[in-house]
C-alpha cells in the first residue's frame, strides 16, 4: 500500500501555507506559519508550552480550521476534505485517546471498527501490534489500570491499526519515564521505514535532537524549520565543560552566568557546562586552582537557548532577599528511616533510607508508579506510612504542629494554584495561611511582585496565566514564609528551557543560603543539579549517591561517559535483571 | 459501462457494511461502558428505585387521618352525636375538647390541622329549626390540607344532616352529588404519582445520564481521538442514543414491574402502548442530553443544566405534581415545551384508563416534533470540528 | 496566629465561588428565578378548571344548577352536551377534568321532595385535582339545595358550617410555598457549594497543597464552612425580602428568631455538604452524592405534602431531614408568629444534625488523608 518516499523530491505530506489560527481576542496561538512534513521522516513539533503545537496538530488533523491560509494533508485540503484525511491518518492525542473503562482489547477492536480493518486482517494486526507494544499479557485489563508508560504504547497500538500514512503524536512524551520514551521511539522510527510519515511533538529538547527534522515554535510563530543538526551546528566551538571546580558549584555558576560573554550554562553533576555568546570567541577565561576547561559537544537545547536570546543571569534576586541560615550542626534535615508504604497486598514503597543535610538538593528519580510519589507524600505528610519514619527539621509532619509546617515550602505537580483567583490574590492566601500579616505581610508579597514580575498580571486569573508565570507564581506562593525546607514535586515538566533555567537560578541561590531541598523529576538534566540521587524502582531504592557516582557506575567501555539517562536506563535494567535471576 | 456500475455498487455496498460495523462498535462500547460505570448504575436503576419508592411511599397526598381538635361546648345528645360523626370519619383523628382556646397552641404548632367548634347553642338552635353555624378553623399554612380539612368537615356535616333528617321524618328535599371517580375509584394519589414518576426517571437517564457521558468524552480527550477517525458525526450521535434509548426502557419497566408488583397500581393499557409512548418521550429527553452535553462540555455545567432544564421542570411544571391550568398564564406557556407534560398524562392514562389512542398519538405526535428539532440542533452543534 | 490562617482560607473560598462573574451567576441568577418560578408554579390550588354539563332536565332547577356552575369562579370553560357519549370522550381525553350529568326528572323529583341525584364524574388520574373539584361542585350543589327548600317553603337546612382559616384567610398558595421555597432554595445552594468545595480541590491537587501547610484539619473544616454559610444567609436575606416585597406575604413573627434557627439550619446543610465532599474523590460523584441527598430530603421534609400522610413506618426517616424542622420554622414565623420556645424545640435537632454531620465529616477528613 506505501510505496516509499524516502527519496528527496517526493511530494510533501503535509504542507502549511501561511497558517493563521487564534483563539479569541489574545495574541494568535499561530502565526503565519509554513512548512512541509514529509513521508519517512520523523518531524518534531518543538516549542514550550503555549507555542502553538497541539493546535498546529488539530489543524492537520482537519478538527480545527485555519483563520487564514491553508493546509494540505496526504493531498487533502484540511478544509474541504476533511473526511478522506481521517480515512489516511492516525491520531494520539495528549491524554491518549483511550477509554479507561474498556480493556486493552477492547479499546483495539473499537478503533479496528472505527478505523475499518477488516476482519480478516485482525489477528494479524493485533497479534503483531501487541507483539510490538509488549501488552500481549495485558489484554484484559482495564486501559484504566495501566501504567503511563503502558497507556501511551496502547494510545500508540490504537493509532497505528488500519496503518497510516501520516502519525500525528501529540506529546506522546509527557508524564513518561526515559525508558518507555525510548521504547516508544524505537517503535515509531521502524515505521518511518516503511514510509510512514511521524510528527512528533515535544517540550523534550533531547527527543528534538532525534529528529530526522524539526519545526521549532515559539509563542504562535515559526523560529526554524529543517533538520536539528543544521541549528546544532551554529554553536560548534562555544560549547564548553568546566571540570575541577573546587568549592561549591552552584556558587561558582552564579558568578560565571554573570559574566559578559557568557549566554547559559547548567550544572552537570560535578561540572559545569558554559555557552558563549557568538561574538565571544573562545573559550571563557575562568580563574581558581585546578579549573579545567574543555570544549564539548553542542546539544539542541544550547542551539534553542541560543535561538531565544539567552538564559537568565546567574544572580536570584530571591535568594539575596534571603537571611542565610546558620549553618548549625551536621544533623539532617531531612530523614527518610525504613520507608515503607503497602496499599492493601500491594508495596508502593519498601524500607525508604536517605538523610539529607542543611543545603543540599536531594532528587527523587524513577520510572512511573515506581513510588517516588509515594516516598515524596509520606516525607512531606500526606500519606502514612505503614512503617518506619520520616522527618523534617526535627518533626514528625504527621503529628507534629502547624509551627513544624510553616518551616516547609511545598510547590506541586501541575503547579496547583487556584485558578480562580488572580495572581495577587493566590499570594495573599498563601502569605496568610502561613501565617504572615500586617506589614511583614505586604512587604513580602511586594518583595515577590517585584522579584518575579508579576506587575502587568498581577490582576489575571492563575487558570489563564502562561505556565512558565504559573511556575513562577507557584514557586513565590512557596517560598514565600522563608521555607528552610522545600518539597518540588516534578516543578518544571512542561515548562520551556528559559523558564526551567531560571527557576533553578532560584533554588541554586536559596540552598547557598542553606535552604534543603527535596525535588522528584522526570528530567535528567535537573537530576544533574542534584547532590544526591535515590533511584527508586518497584518501591525501592536501587541507587543511592551524587549524579557522577551513579554515572560511573555504568561506565563501560563502549560508553566511557554516559548520559544521567544512560546511567538511569542502565540502573533499572540492572535491577530487573536482578530480579529475574533471584 | 456495466462493469463500472458494478464497482460502484460494490463499493457502496462496502461502505454500508463499514458505516454499520462502526456503528455496532460504537454501541457496544458505549454498553461496555455502561454496565461498568457505577454512576450510570447509579443513575439508571438505583435512583429510579429511590425516586419510586419516595412517590410510592413517601410523597402523598391522600389525608387520610389529619389530626383535629373537636370542640363540643355543651354536651347534648344532638352534640354528641354529631360529634360521633366526626370521630367515626375515615379522615379524620379526633382529639376532643370543650375549650377552643385547648386546641389553639396545637394549631400554631402544626399539631393539628383544624379545629371543629360545636357551638354551645347548636343544639337549642337545631331543634327550633334554626341552627348555629358550626366553625371550621383550619390551619391556613398549608391550603391544601386546610381545603381537605374544610371539604371533609362539610361532608360530614351534610350526611349527619341528612341522617337527622331522615330520621325526624322531616321532608328536606334532598339534591344528592353522587361522585364518580373513573379510573382510581380509591382515590389513591399513588396511582397516579407513580406512573407520573416513571416519566420523571426517564427524564433522569435520558438527559443527566447522557449530558454527563458525553461531557466527560469530552473531558477526557477520547472524543477528540473519535473525530481523527473516519466516523462520522451521525454515527457518533447514533452510537450514543441508542444504548441509552434501550437503558432508558430497562429502566423504565424495571419501573414498570415495581409500581405493579409492589404497588399494585393499576396497568389497564397494553405494553406495545406503553412502550410506543415511553421511546416517543425518550427522544426528546436524549436530544436535550446530547445538546446540552455538546454545547457546554464540562461534566459540572452539563450536570447543572440537565437538572435544571431536565429533572426539575419535568418535576415541577409538567402537571406531575401540581396541576397546569392553576398555574398563571405565562407558566402555563413554558409548560408547552417541556416534552414531560406530554407524556404523564399519556402514562396516567395507560396504567389507570387504558389504551386511549387518540390521546396517544397526539401526545406522541408532539413528542417526536420535540425530538427531532432537539436532535437537528444536537447534530448541528456535534460537527467534527473542535472550538 | 491560627486567626490569620483561618481568615486567608475564608477569604479565597468566597473569591473562588464568587470571582468568576460565571459562578457569580450560578449563586444568584437561578436561585432567584426558581423563586419566581417555581413560587407560581408549584400550586396545589385548583382553578381554571373545565367542567362538561349534561343537562337532561328541561326545569328550572336544572337550569338553575347550570347557572350556578357556569358562574363559579373556580371554573375556566363549562362545555354543554346533549351527547352522554360525549362525557366519555372529554374525560378520556381530558378535555375536562369532570362531568356532570343532571337526569330529566331532576326539576320534577325536587318539586316532588324526592331524592334528586346529580352525578358528578370526575377524571380519577388526577385524583388530588379531582376531589377538590368534587368539593367545589357538592358546595354548589348543596346551595342549591338549601335555596330550593327555602323557595318550596319548606324548613331551610338545618345546619351550616362556617369555615374560618387561620394565619392565610384566603388560603393563598403562595403565602404556602414562598416560606418553603426559602427553606428549600437555601438547602440547594448551601449543599451544592459545600459538597463541590473539597471535590474540586481535590481533582485540581491544590487539596495537598492544604494539607502541607500550617493549616489544621478543623481549620480546614471552619474554613469550608463559613464561606458557605455566608451565601446562604444571603440567599435567606434576599429571599425575605423578596418574600414580604415581591410577593407580599406576611411576615408576624421575629426575624431574630428566623436568622437565629437559619444559622443552625445552615450548620446542619453544610455539615451533610462536607461529608458528601469528604467522602467523593471527583467532582461528579459529589454532584451525584448531592442529588441523592437532596430528593429524598425534599420529598420527605413536607414541603410539597404533610408528613403524616407518610406510612408510620417512614415518617422517622423525616426526623433526620433538617428541611423538616426549618420549614416548620420558616412557615410557623412567617404566618403564625412562632414563639421563641416553638422556634427553639425545632431548632436543637438542627444543631444536633450539624454537630454529629460536621464531626463526622472531620472523622472522613482525616481518615481520607492516610
């Protein structure tokens, strides 16, 4: 039925001719947007949230309609054709599509119905999509009861049934662990084999660098358009690697992002990696013992950094408004003793130990349902543990009093705020019910107004507000009583790279000043920016130790220097492997 | 030339046979989904069975023994026997007295509903021929029950009168009502509060049910997943109406077999009309479900609309409970479309009088007109098109 | 310091509800319009009623009897037939909801001091409308009667009754329904907004949020328990006043009185509210959970008909039904001028609803936090 078009020439199979789409009155969520997608090829939609990605995909998919110029999909023009379109396509969207109350088969037959695969054809297909997606044992359980991970592969299988010409994926990414991420993407490059042609889009910068080509998007318009490498390749020589730092990294990165010269930088484990601006040629001259710089290989993400103008500086206005904590005793902040969390027969969490002291960030890592939540609610007193203890600052968050609360500053997934209210009236509350009033009271919300903007918003509803400002906003609420303990549940997950810097421009400045931290997250890279790391899989913890301890640990010789993903990959396959064996 | 036509037939022939299969998945899902989601459970058999049993039990409009205060001021064998009158009456519970002013914190507390005053004089006066009036005071509060007090007190005194009478040989002409009730010679509010409910229940599954359903496909992302495929936006429609058309009739002969059975109200009309009437109703009441559903989706909204577009009206203005002439005139205007007021009676009248056609098919007729436009305006608003 | 928590938490629960010009909305426009509504609507009065007539009699007190019925007010169309087929056909299909046929002897037998039945057939499906038409049609009867003795010169009718009724003279309905429908009203919303109050935070995760703060489980519950007590006693303030300017009912007895009871009727609707919350993890469950409260409290409370036409066996189900005892109140002070000990005897079963509803919720609270 395809014949293959991976030869250059080929039609296009999707071609965007100055597409315009808002949505109200606000500023266009697409903005004179052309491009093509072709067949073969993995096309990644990349932007933050709020670019524009899931409607650019609703308009190929012919569910919404363009305000102003056109789109052609296989051939069909999105407005008149939108029939034939979703005769030839296939369609994930965020939340997946499924039917939570149907099993996994019988959400397959449903969309083999829908889709028109006859029935002759069904073993077949069924048989090799459950093969391919591995829930050949899952048949006949609720599509409810799966994993992310698990949803996301079904959502996929459900698409693919009467195979597609042209995959539209919208996030597939989102809320899933590294490993189904890659499983998921060795799926959908053997289909671009055999001709199919694959959006994909994404706020994972390292899933746009996979790309056989992006479409990258900011704010409605179109920033670039062609293959990664192209971008990549305009930072060749300005990336660098700052090794031996002696003393406190995070300080060292503050004071360097301030320089001229220098337009980003991360913390990577122990070292430091630096991106020069392109007039600065060179390599950053950097003082004290023992520094070691070396130029290293440009990623996406430094080209995207570089395409929007730079990273935030390195000084947090936040944390200087901070008293520094006296750097009292040695004792933990924070203690996780035997852990240990069961839900009926079922064992979330098993026999949790770590203790972290004053000024460090601790990083909860894992796949989906592996219990990191779990081990996050019990800490911070949400849930009960079935045994052992957990404490902070000394207290016991269960039992002990609202005086041990106020210590803690808790921001969550999804940034829960309340959506109601607007942005000063979320700081109000949150000021009052940690206790502040009066003048101390208008002085610190004043003090946030002013640190993170809010001015022009600050009469906006929360619900409305871009998340990158809701991020902003949940961190404020959160820190504003002067936390010396601070609970992130995933703070950054789909928020865009400018904004995810700055937020750790934050948290670096606040644990200088010896604010503890204890954050779970799905990225990587913010795993770097972590002292110490709990691998936590199948409710325990396989891993315990810095980012760079955790990557030696699988060094091997064809990968000398493996990635935080490689190193959490490799960990938890270990630990399966482990487990098969005993 | 005709090898052509053939290819066109065959195709077409294809094409049905792919617009039903994807029918009949949609139906089945839609059942799936059904028998396991507790709130549809909820909603189609367990409240139906609480609403029956309130209107069979509960809710009920027959006084049969309203307490009142009898006041006889002098006790005279004409007093005591008119008093006896009363005291033997099915409707009423005596508690007897000599004092009015005995009775009257009773009536401001709601203990009674009325007092009977026999005046001292009666007796004197009945003999001579010229008789005091007796005083009837009811608790104004509640009217209805306040009417009832007054009616049935004037019935007891007229019958005593006429025994008296009759007995003195006294030669009253004598105009005598005779009362017929047709239908429910009990006079047994359930009997027509129940068949009136069973309306009020397809009502609940018909447009609750199905605005919140498809609310929450919208909510949850599975509906955009439908659309990218190749049903059509008739199909969708159909694969929704269809299972809840066949809840809405288990759920109303659940109804049905509960008010026969346990209630013993009355089935006097055929099945095939009480099931021609019922899925006449349903129409309307799922296209309100649908449109609603398809205009707001927000399971909040579409829930507060179903019951206040839905349940409530079919309630209160469809001549269930409270009768429509008495209403005023701009009420009785609204009353028009609210398809529950053409179904009641129709549902009155095929479990108390029996199969009356003519009155079906014009409440029927009005009905599928409800339906169709409720549909047209649902399919309109159910275009594959998001935003 | 717990004061300075408590009050934040109040505050952003009546910005959340009362914000959204929406939601303003949802808490004021339907209230108000039920009110208008459903004041009118929901009546038990019988009028405009058509009645059919065969009259078979060519005498006068045939005749006469027509008069009389074509002129009663309660009647909107009195029909005429000659047909007897026809009584059939207008109460089949009601067209009428009663007949009455008048036999040709009726004058003669009257003339003669000999029984003269008339009968009245009456459409049994509505059987509540019916007999109230039946009463109004043996009153007119019955005058006849009493008049045709009086022009036979005859004795006149020995006995009459006097009906007097008190605290609504001319047994207006809607002296009857507005005080419920205060009551009622304010049941709807207080419950509505309280059961949705923890649902929804509990679905958008700001529920955590709560709970990690320095808030304390009973501050949490004060805190979702003012806020809605607040718009009920608005919506009772707002429905007194339309009550006694709008509609014009009476209102004799202390408003002290009736916001004092109000305030533990809200109690008691707020503590069920909380504990429908408590107990629902979605917002949809809590809607449902509402509703399966709400219908049951509204049919058996005696709003629409007397609690002691319920079998015995039911009628304690109404015990636990805090509508019962505030209706009783709202009614007793707006017609009957209520005394303080009658308000108090119905108030404390309110007050201990609210107390056992709203620890029970906070039992729930905590138990659901594990």
């Amino acid at each position: 039925m395809m014949s293959s078009t991976r030869e250059s020439g080929a039609a296009p199979y999707v071609t965007l001719s100055r597409v315009t789409k808002s949505f109200g009155a606000s500023s266009p969520a697409l903005d004179d947007v052309s491009g093509i997608i072709r067949g073969g090829e993995i096309t990644g939609l990349i932007g933050p949230d709020g670019a524009g990605k899931t409607t650019l995909i609703r308009l190929m998919t012919g569910l919404l309609v363009p305000d102003e110029g056109s789109l052609s999909v296989l051939g069909f023009d999105s407005r008149s054709e939108a029939a034939r379109i979703h005769d030839a396509i296939g369609y994930m969207p965020q939340r997946f599509g499924l039917y939570e109350d149907l099993s996994v088969q019988e959400n397959l037959n449903l969309y083999a119905d829908l889709r028109g695969l006859p029935l002759h054809e069904r073993s077949g297909v069924f048989e090799e999509l459950l093969r391919f997606t591995d829930l050949k044992n899952f048949t006949r359980r609720l599509a409810g009861k799966l994993s992310g991970g698990m949803k996301q592969k079904l959502g996929l299988a459900c698409a693919l049934l009467q195979k597609p010409r042209l995959l539209l994926l919208d996030e597939p990414g989102v809320g899933v662990d590294p490993i189904s991420r890659r499983e998921l993407w060795k799926m959908v490059e053997n289909l671009t084999a055999e001709g199919v042609g694959v959006v994909w889009s994404t706020a994972y910068l390292d899933e746009a660098e996979a790309c056989d080509r992006v479409l990258l998007l900011n704010q409605g318009k179109l920033l670039f358009s062609g293959p990664p490498s192209d971008l990549t390749e305009r930072m060749g020589g300005r990336v660098f690697k700052v090794t031996g730092i002696s003393g406190r990294r995070r300080e060292f990165l503050a004071k360097v992002l301030d320089r001229p010269g220098v337009i980003d930088g991360v913390i990577q484990g122990d070292a430091v990696r630096l991106v020069m601006r392109s007039d600065a040629k060179g390599e950053p001259l950097l003082e004290g013992a023992g520094v070691e710089v070396a130029p290293t290989q440009p990623r996406f993400e430094d080209a995207f950094v570089d395409l929007l103008g730079g990273g935030p500086g390195g000084t947090s206005q936040l944390a200087e408004a901070v008293k520094a904590l006296p750097a009292q005793d040695a004792a933990p902040v924070i203690e996780a003793r035997g852990l240990t969390k069961r839900f009926g027969d079922f064992t979330a969490a098993q026999d949790i130990t770590f203790s972290i002291p004053r000024g460090q960030i601790f990083g909860l890592l894992g796949p989906n349902g592996a219990g990191k939540s779990t081990t996050f609610k019990m800490l911070c007193g949400l849930l009960k543990p079935t045994a052992g203890q957990g404490r902070v600052a000394g207290f016991d968050l269960r039992r002990d009093t609202a005086e041990a609360r106020n210590r803690l500053g808790y921001m969550a997934q999804k940034f829960s705020l309340y959506g109601d209210l607007t942005v000063g009236q979320n700081l109000e509350f949150f000021a009052g019910v940690y206790g502040l009033r009066g003048k101390g009271k208008s002085q610190r919300i004043a003090l946030m107004n002013d640190i993170f903007d809010f001015g022009p918003h600050a009469k906006m509803s929360a619900k409305d507000l871009p998340l990158g400002l809701k991020q902003r906003l949940a961190l404020a609420c959160a820190v504003m009583h002067e936390p010396e303990v601070l609970f992130l549940d995933e703070p950054t997950s789909g928020v865009d790279p400018i904004s995810r810097r700055e937020f750790w421009t934050h948290i670096n400045g606040l644990v200088e000043k010896g604010v503890t931290v204890l954050v779970t997250t799905h990225f990587m890279e913010e795993a770097e920016y972590c002292d110490r790391i709990s691998l936590i899989y199948r409710g325990q913890s396989i891993a315990l130790g810095s980012p760079d301890e955790l990557k030696v640990r699988v060094a091997s010789a064809e990968n000398p220097d493996p990635t935080m993903e490689d190193a959490f990959i490799a960990l938890v396959e270990q630990s399966q492997a482990e487990a098969v064996a005993a | 030339m005709s090898n052509a036509g053939q290819s066109v037939s065959l195709g077409a022939a294809r094409n049905r046979q792919l617009r039903t299969r994807r029918f009949l998945a949609l139906v089945r899902k839609e059942t799936f989904q059904i028998l396991r989601d507790p709130s549809s459970i909820l909603i189609a058999f367990v409240l139906p069975l609480i609403l029956l049993f309130l209107f069979g039990y509960g809710v009920s409009l027959d006084a049969t023994r309203t307490r009142i205060g009898l006041v006889v001021e002098s006790a005279t064998p004409v007093t005591q026997d008119l008093a006896a009158s009363f005291q033997g009456s099915r409707y009423f519970r005596v508690i007897n007295g000599h004092d009015r002013r005995e009775f009257e914190e009773d009536l401001i507390r709601g203990r009674i509903r009325g007092i009977v005053v026999i005046p001292a004089n009666f007796a004197g006066d009945f003999a001579s021929g010229n008789a005091a009036p007796i005083q009837v005071l009811v608790d104004g509060s509640d009217p209805n029950t306040a009417n009832f007090v007054q009616n049935y007190a004037q019935g007891v005194v007229a019958n005593w009168a006429r025994m008296r009478s009759a007995e003195v040989g006294s030669r009253l002409p004598v105009i005598k009502p005779e009362q017929r009730f047709w239908f429910n010679p009990e006079l047994a509010s359930r009997n027509f509060l129940v068949p009136g409910s069973v309306a009020i229940v397809m009502a609940l599954v018909g447009t609750l049910l199905t605005s919140l359903v498809v609310a929450r496909e919208w909510e949850r992302g599975t509906m955009e997943a439908m659309m990218a495929t190749p049903v059509t936006a008739a199909e969708l429609l159909a694969g929704k109406v269809l299972p809840y058309f066949v809840l809405g009739l288990i759920s109303m002969t659940l109804c049905v077999l509960v008010a026969v059975f346990l209630f013993g109200v009355p089935f006097r009309g055929s099945l095939f009309a009480l099931y021609t009437i019922s899925a006449a109703f349903l129409l309307p009441a799922l296209g309100q479900g649908l449109l609603i559903s398809a205009t707001t989706k927000n399971q909040f909204l579409a829930s507060q609309l179903a019951l206040m577009s839905g349940f409530l009206p079919a309630f209160l203005l469809s001549g269930f409970l409270f009768e429509i002439e008495s209403m005023p005139v701009v009420i009785q205007w609204i009353t028009m479309i609210v398809p529950a007021r053409y179904v009641i009676p129709s549902l009155q009248t095929v479990f108390l009088a029996g199969d009356i056609w003519p009155l079906f098919l014009r409440n029927i007729a009005i009905l599928l007109v409800m339906g169709t436009v409720l549909f047209v305006l649902a399919a309109r608003s159910t275009r594959k098109r998001i935003g | 310091m717990w004061w300075v928590r408590l009050r934040a938490l109040i505050l952003k629960e009546l910005l959340a509800v009362l914000r959204d010009p929406k939601g303003r909305f949802i808490l004021i426009g339907p209230p108000i319009i039920q009110l208008l509504v459903f004041s009118y609507a929901a009546t038990l009065e019988v009028k405009n009623v058509d009645i059919l007539i065969l009259n078979q009699d060519s005498g006068v007190a045939g005749y006469e009897l027509v008069q009389r019925i074509s002129g009663a007010p309660s009647f909107r169309h009195v029909l005429r037939t000659e047909d007897p087929a026809e009584i059939r056909d207008a109460i089949n299909m009601q067209r009428v909801m009663a007949a009455v046929r008048i036999d040709a002897t009726f004058s003669r037998d009257i003339a003669a001091g000999r029984p003269a039945p008339v009968q009245i057939i009456l459409d049994g499906r509505r059987s509540n409308a019916s007999q109230i038409v039946s009463g109004y049609l043996t009153q007119i009867i019955n005058g006849l009667a009493a008049d045709a003795a009086k022009a036979n010169g005859r004795l006149a009718a020995p006995v009459s009754v006097e009906p007097r009724n008190w605290f609504n003279p001319n047994l207006d309905f809607l002296w009857f329904m507005v005080p419920n429908l205060v009551a009622s009203i304010a049941l709807l919303i207080g419950l509505v907004v309280t059961a949705l109050s923890v649902a929804r935070e509990r679905e958008l995760g700001t529920f955590d949020q709560l709970m990690v703060s320095p808030l304390r489980p009973h501050e949490i519950l004060i805190g979702k328990l003012v806020p809605p007590m607040l718009i009920g006693m608005f919506h009772i303030t707002i429905f007194i006043l339309a009550a006694v300017f709008v509609f014009g009912i009476p209102l004799r007895g202390s408003v002290v009185l009736l916001y004092a009871s109000g305030f533990f009727f809200l109690a008691s609707v707020v503590g069920i509210g909380l504990f429908i919350s408590s107990l629902s993890m979605t917002q949809q469950q809590a809607i449902l959970g509402a509703f399966l409260f709400l219908v049951p409290a509204m049919l058996l409370s005696g709003f629409a008909t007397p609690i002691e036409n319920m079998p015995e066996w039911l009628q304690p189900i109404s015990y636990m039904d805090p509508l019962s005892y505030f209706l009783v109140i709202v009614k007793g002070v707006f017609l009957k001028d209520l005394g303080p000990w009658d308000v108090a005897l119905n108030t404390a079963p309110l007050a201990v609803i609210a107390i056992v509803t709203l620890s029970s919720a906070a039992w729930l609270f905590r138990r659901r936090m594990e």
